[in-house]
C-alpha cells in the first residue's frame, strides 16, 4: 500500500485550508474516494500541526485572509451604519477626532454633525477623499505607502506622525476580537500602527459586527486595558456579549445611545 496518498491528500487539504476555506469531512471523503475516518486523521493531524481548527464535520483555517478594503466597502452598509450613528453621538464640540482606516468608520463621514467645531485625521484614503467631498470639516491625512488591504497609510512614516499628536477620540478600525486574546488585525504593521495610535488617543472606540467576535487574527493589538468602549450591535448574542463583559470590555449599543439622547 502506498504511503504517498495520505500525504498528498493532506497537502491539498492543507493548502485549501491556508486559503481560508472551510473544509468538509464527507465532501473531502467523497472527492478522494477515502472513508471519512481517513479524512478525520488528516484533520486531526492539521489540527496537531497548527494549520486548522477542528469543527464539528470538518475543519475552519486557524485564519481568514482579509479582503481588500475596497472588496469590504458597501457590505453590510446598514448594519455598519447603525453602529455609525451611535458612534457620532460620542463626539465632542472642538474634539480632534482620528478615523482608523476601515469601512464602518466610512460610514461616519456623511453622518458627522456640522456644528461640532472637530477636526478630523485619519489614514484612510477612502475617508480622507470623503471628508474633502463634504468640504466643511477640517482635515489631517496620515500619510505613507498605502497599504491596499488596509485602505491606508501604516507604514513607519505614518506611526512616526500618529506619534507626534494628541488624538482626544479614536475610532479604531478592529478584525477579529476575543474575551481570550483581545483586539487584533490581519497585517503586522497595522498592528503596530494601532498600538501606537492607542497610545496617542484619550479616548478609544472601537466600532464591531458580530462577526468579529468569531474571527481570529494573529496580529494583537490589545486588551480591555487599551480600549475604552466597543459599539456592538443590538442583537448580538447573549454568550458574546457575556463574555465580553467577563472579560472586562465595556459595551455600547445603538438602541442605548439612541434611548439617551
């Protein structure tokens, strides 16, 4: 009996998984024309090895690759945008205020109130061209090599100039956050940029779909100590939101803040 099939079928698994596709036990069983316990031993060997996480039925990749901002940009847009406009209630009249690069936040931009006094610094190059459009909101660009999955400047030009202001509110821009590991994003420098962009901020807000709480990113950026409030959504389920609050994070919803004002 051959020995080089089992190790074939495990590095196509593999590389399927290290795309961030979900894999199936009895679909891969049928493809390969192997019982399913032969496919579970590949699994659970991936698993052994780092390169997957066992589910019930198959296998998830320890990550899921991130899209390109410009791929992320008009999905979902409703839901971001209830998140967008409890976000705006939390600014103050003369605030400097930073948008992260990320879709939700772009959402804020057309919903930011005229008569606030704020001026806005961000990284993104979507926003930056927003606010312009609008033409009646003062503005700081954070510069650099954009980064195309970022949407932005994250370099180390651009973490040198976060490092030289005073930011009294951040909306920072989140991937994937866990009660366990904290906030953390896709791209090494990213997190780099966002840690130091805490550090410079009063004030720090991060604006989370459910979704999140069930992704994993291996860049972390912090913990509970490094934010001060996440805006989530109103129906997100009662175990997340309970161990969020275990963990210590301080959670906002829409329905309160509209409730309030």
């Amino acid at each position: 009996m051959s020995t080089s099939l089992p190790l074939s079928r495990r590095d196509i698994i593999a590389a399927r998984l290290a795309e961030g596709r979900q894999v199936v036990a009895t679909s891969l069983a049928a493809e390969f024309d192997v019982s399913e316990d032969a496919v579970r031993r590949d699994l659970r060997a991936l698993a052994a090895e780092g390169k997957c996480r066992r589910v019930y039925g198959g296998a998830l990749p320890l990550f899921t690759p991130s899209q390109p901002i410009s791929a992320r940009i008009g999905k979902e847009s409703a839901r971001k945008r209830i998140l967008a406009q409890a976000a705006v209630t939390m600014i103050e009249r003369g605030e400097f205020v930073f948008l992260d690069s990320s879709s939700t936040n772009l959402e804020m931009v057309e919903l930011l109130p005229k008569n606030l006094d704020m001026t806005i610094a961000t990284n993104s190059v979507e926003i930056a061209s927003a606010i312009m459009k609008r033409g009646d909101i003062p503005l700081v660009v954070i510069g650099g090599a954009v980064n195309p999955v970022v949407g932005g400047c994250v370099d180390a030009s651009a973490v040198a100039a976060i490092a030289a202001l005073n930011i009294d509110r951040c909306f920072l821009g989140v991937c994937a956050i866990s009660a366990r590991t904290g906030i953390s994003v896709y791209e090494h420098a990213d997190a780099i940029f966002k840690r130091m962009l805490l550090e410079r901020s009063a004030s720090r807000i991060g604006l989370i779909t459910s979704e999140k709480f069930h992704e994993r990113a291996p860049h972390r950026i912090g913990g509970v100590a490094n934010i001060d409030w996440l805006i989530v959504e109103d129906d997100l389920p009662d175990d997340d939101e309970r161990a969020a609050m275990d963990a210590g994070f301080s959670l906002v919803k829409p329905r309160d803040v509209t409730s309030s004002s």
